[in-house]
C-alpha cells in the first residue's frame, strides 16, 4: 500500500499544485477560464483521440468492459433513484439531491488517467480512455435527466441532445475508435502533432482540478456531504471491481478498473448545477473533500484489489 501510495504522489501535487496557483496573485484570475476551455474542447479530446487510435483493443474484453462499466453505473444511478423517497422524508431537497447523485456517479477522467499511466503504462490508459468513452454517455443521460426532474432549471431536451452530439470528448472518442477498427493510416506528422497536444493534457488537467477546488465550501461541511463521499470513493469500486471479477478480469485489467471506480468527482458537474437549477456549493464541497479524500482510499481500493487481480 506504501508502494501504490508513492506512486499516485506526484499526480496529487499537481492537484495541490493547481489549488496553490490558483490563489498566487501574480497570476492573472482570468488565465484560468481560458485553460479550462483548451483542456476541454482541445487536450482532453486529443489525449482520447490518440489513446484509442493506438490502443489495442483485441486483450481488453471490450464487450466485458462495456457490460461491467455501464452495467456498474447504471446500478448505482437505479439505486441512487429509488433511494430520493427517503431523502425527501429526510428534509433534502431536490437540487441538493442531484448534487448527491451527481457526485456519487460521475468520476475525474483526468486523475483516473494519470494515475493509469503512473501505475501501469500504456495499456491501462488505453483502457481507462475505453471505459471513458462507454460510460461518458450514460453518465450525462442519467445525471441531466435527473437535473431535469429535480434541479427546476432548463429542461429542453433538444438542447441536452445538441451539447451530447457536439461534445468535444465524445468526438474525439468516438474519431480514436474509428481510426483504429477502420485502420485509417494518419499522416504521421499530422498524428505526431496530435500526440504532442495530447502529452500535456495530463499534467495541465491535474493542474486544473486542483485550481477548480472550492476549498472554502469544504471548510465546514455539512454532514450530508461524507455520504457522497462514501458513495463514489468506496461503493462504485465495490460495485464495479466485482462485476469486473465476475467477468473474469484479472490482474492489471481489474486494478485499473478498480482504479478508475475509486477516483473522485468531476468539477464539470458543478457547472452543470449551477446551470439547471442544482445545489452548486454542496456539490462543490463534495468534489473537493472526495479529491482530498481520495489520495488515501485510492491506494486502499488498489491494496484490496491486488489479492482478486491475481486470482
């Protein structure tokens, strides 16, 4: 466990990095906007892109990862649903339910990656860019479809049809995918440019996860908070590394499953609350207790999991 924690080390001082940054005065405030618009709409497509196009899918089971990925989440988000009767008689209310939901359900591809290719080289983020790809959908179908429900802001479904279609990461998935089934042969300095955007996507989203933390938020937090917390750092990792071993995965396979399950929250679920009418500072003070959370009991589900992955 010492080893796992080490290695995940350097990949949490970018996120702490990027918090320090975000509050040095000589930089300008503005900057930030500006990256994480390039990281979303060009770095992190790219990383995608050229992952899949290279990426050999004949050892990874695709059809397994498909079932247990998507199966996994969509248990969660089934049993997330038919748990908003108690949190109604528990005095929540609905745009602080789909901040829980949000933040149980959606993971942060940025560490999940990183820490992929820290720990088990190109094959691991091969496949945790596959898993991005399969459940990328189905994360946003279920967590704007319960915004839409509960969160009383905007409900046009054909504008969540439109952002689904145009989004940049979807696109990229999906060009990597067709690049390497077709075998579409890139012209190789056309493909070397590629690979050169998406080698600082990595370093450069860590950076922003960090600066997107609302620490402020998470300074006294309300108790409601740690269930999130329990949920997605410990509950989809149980969930998802058994439908994985049920499957038959095994070593590397299921530790980077395991891995990919146990990271925290994305920070564009907040924009998404803020949008359609969520509990934006609760679901902030969640990312940011599950970001911290998360460099202890990532190492713990990797620990755990290494007695199954070699059985």
């Amino acid at each position: 466990m010492a080893a796992i924690f080490e290695s995940i080390l350097p990949v949490f001082l970018l996120v702490v990095l990027g918090a320090l940054l975000k509050r040095w005065r000589l930089i300008d405030r503005d900057m930030w906007t500006g990256l994480e618009q390039l990281g979303f709409f060009v770095l992190f497509p790219s990383l995608l892109f050229t992952t899949l196009a290279k990426a050999e899918f004949a050892g990874m089971a695709a059809g397994d990862v498909a079932l247990g990925s998507i199966g996994s989440l969509s248990l969660i988000a089934l049993l997330l649903g038919f748990c908003w009767p108690l949190f109604r008689a528990a005095g929540i209310s609905p745009p602080t339910y789909t901040s829980v939901f949000q933040t149980s359900t959606r993971w942060n591809a940025f560490i999940a990656l990183a820490i992929a290719e820290k720990l088990y080289g190109a094959q691991s983020l091969a496949l945790v860019a596959l898993v991005a790809t399969l459940i990328i959908i189905p994360i946003n179908l279920y967590n704007i479809g319960v915004l839409v429900l509960f969160g009383g802001g905007t409900r046009s479904l054909g504008t969540f049809a439109r952002k689904i279609l145009t989004n940049p990461m979807i696109i990229g998935s999906v060009l990597g995918v067709t690049v390497n089934l077709l075998d579409i042969r890139i012209y190789a300095p056309l493909m070397q440019t590629a690979e050169l955007v998406a080698d600082t996507s990595l370093s450069l989203g860590l950076i922003m996860v960090g600066a997107g933390l609302k620490l402020a938020d998470a300074l006294r937090p309300r108790p409601l908070v740690f269930l999130p917390v329990v949920l997605k750092l410990l509950f989809m990792p149980l969930v998802m590394t058994g439908a994985a071993y049920a499957l038959g995965m095994r070593g590397e396979q299921l530790l980077t499953i395991a891995m990919g399950a146990s990271v925290p929250t994305a920070m564009n679920g907040y924009v998404l609350a803020k949008q359609m009418g969520g509990d934006a500072p609760f679901y902030a003070a969640v990312a940011t207790l599950q970001t911290i959370a998360s460099f202890f009991t990532i190492p713990m589900v990797l620990a755990t999991t290494t007695y199954l992955a070699g059985g």
